[in-house]
C-alpha cells in the first residue's frame, strides 16, 4: 500500500504528464490548416490564389495554374484523412472527372497541368474516371 504522499506524488506526476500531452496536441491542433492556394509556377511561389478551403467541395475555375499547395490538416494518414482533387480539362464547371489526384493533407505542393480548366477537392477517395 502507498503512503498518502506517495499517492499524492503520483497523482501530481500523472497530472503534469496529462497537461504536457494536452498542451502538445493543443499546439498541433492550433497548428491545422485547410486552405489550399493555386499558384502560376510549378513551386507554389507564384501569384497564390486566395485560400480555397479543402473541405468545401465547390467548383474551382482555375485553367492554366501550375500547382497548388495542400496545407497540412493536422489529422495525418489516418483513413478518414483521404482526399481527392478532381480534374476536369475541357470545362470550367468541374462537370465529370478527367483525372483524380488521391491525397492526403501534409503540407507540401503539387505540380499540376495547366490544361486543366476546373478542379474540386472531396474528402474521399478519387472514383474512376467519367468523363
């Protein structure tokens, strides 16, 4: 059996892990971002886009941007963190899917085909191709 202090020793110890580990996953939260930007170039340098946000899977007219950068969510390679950036080339309606770029949201840039005219990301998985 444990002393009172003992007990007490462990219980502040176990408190002060618990704040640490908290406090850690505070900052990764604090650190999440879900807006992509499109750029010119193909190093995601060049006259960004304003923030399109990776959850919201509205139609982006974007013919003949170079990148995008896809921001580092925070929730890592975990299943439900799949996306997919749908293509759509001869539309700017995002109208049916030429090409799906699978993904999962790190932080990093992704070089693109200018020839492309809509893209829409989803959080799922890319489907086959239907247009």
């Amino acid at each position: 059996m444990l002393s009172s202090t003992a007990r007490l020793f462990t219980v502040v110890a176990f408190a002060a892990i618990m704040v640490q580990a908290a406090s850690v996953n505070l900052t990764e939260l604090l650190k999440r971002d879900s807006f992509a930007n499109f750029f010119d170039d193909e190093n995601c340098s060049v006259n960004g886009g304003i923030g399109v946000s990776i959850d919201n899977d509205g139609c982006l007219g974007e013919r003949g941007r170079k990148s995008v950068y896809i921001p580092n969510n925070g929730f890592g390679s975990s299943p439900i963190n799949a996306y997919c950036l749908v293509k759509t080339r001869d539309s700017d309606a995002c109208n049916c899917q030429n090409e799906g770029y699978n993904f999962t949201p790190t932080g990093f840039c992704a070089v693109l085909d200018p020839s492309f005219g809509s893209y829409r990301f989803i959080n799922e998985a890319c489907s086959a191709n239907n247009c």
